[in-house]
C-alpha cells in the first residue's frame, strides 16, 4: 500500500471526476466516470446497482484510476493523478457515500440519489499500490 502525498489527496478530494477502469472477462479494458473520496488512505466510490465495473472487480480486484486535476505544470500541460491498486466491493452504504461525494460534486444542499428509498448499493474501497501522472505525486 502507498501513502498518498498530500498533493494526491488534494485532487482526490475535489469535484474532480475519476475514470475507473477494470477488466471485462476477455481481458479487455471498461472504464467507468464515478465520484471519489477519500476514507483514510483507501480511495471511494459508490454505486447503487450491480453494474459491470463491480461484477468486473469482483471477478478481478485490479483497478485502475485515472483524475484531471485543475492545475497545470510549468510548460502548461493539465496535471493529472493515475493510481493503480486493488479494490474490494462492500455490500451496502452506496448511497449514504454518494450523498457525501454529492455534497462536493453538485453542492452541499443536493438531495442524491434523488429517490425516497435507494437500494443499497455498495461502496467500493481502492488499496493504492502505485501513484503516476503529472503533477507533484509523481516527482
């Protein structure tokens, strides 16, 4: 497992949207744009239904993530964080966390899911085993 620097956890915990990649069983890549969080040093993402990119991870927990940051680098190219690692899938508490990351993402009085009664979804936790990209994380 990594530490992730501060400059990581940074854009982890903006309103900056992840590109989640996993493996489909042929071996072949799908990727997936969620909210992330952060809880401790393990990445967070909620969903609320049983989509491909949980079957994906729980058939094969390595994942990849990938998150433009806001700021750019000296000769002005968009820095951005790319983590590698291994994810495990949490039955239940998908949409308490969305409601969280909604509060970053649309604003601290959005109601989401926007429903009465979500199902329970899951929250999927990310070990970091490696940090790339361009920007202070990869120095």
């Amino acid at each position: 497992m990594v530490v992730l620097p501060p400059s990581a956890r940074a854009v982890l915990e903006g309103p900056n949207l992840a590109h989640v990649v996993t493996l489909d069983p042929d071996g072949g890549p799908q990727v997936s744009c969620v909210w992330v969080g952060l809880d401790g040093d393990e990445v967070v993402f909620g969903s609320l239904g049983p989509w491909r990119k949980l079957r994906n991870l729980q058939r094969d927990p390595r994942v990849g993530v990938s998150i433009e940051s806001p700021e750019t680098n000296d000769i002005g190219m968009r820095q951005y964080l790319v983590l590698q690692g291994t994810a495990r899938v949490e039955p239940g508490g998908g949409p308490e966390l969305l409601q969280e990351l909604a509060r970053v993402y649309l604003g601290p009085d959005v109601k989401f899911p926007p429903m009465d009664d979500p199902p329970p979804g899951s929250i999927v936790r990310i070990t970091v085993d490696r940090i790339s990209g361009v920007g202070p994380w990869a120095e």
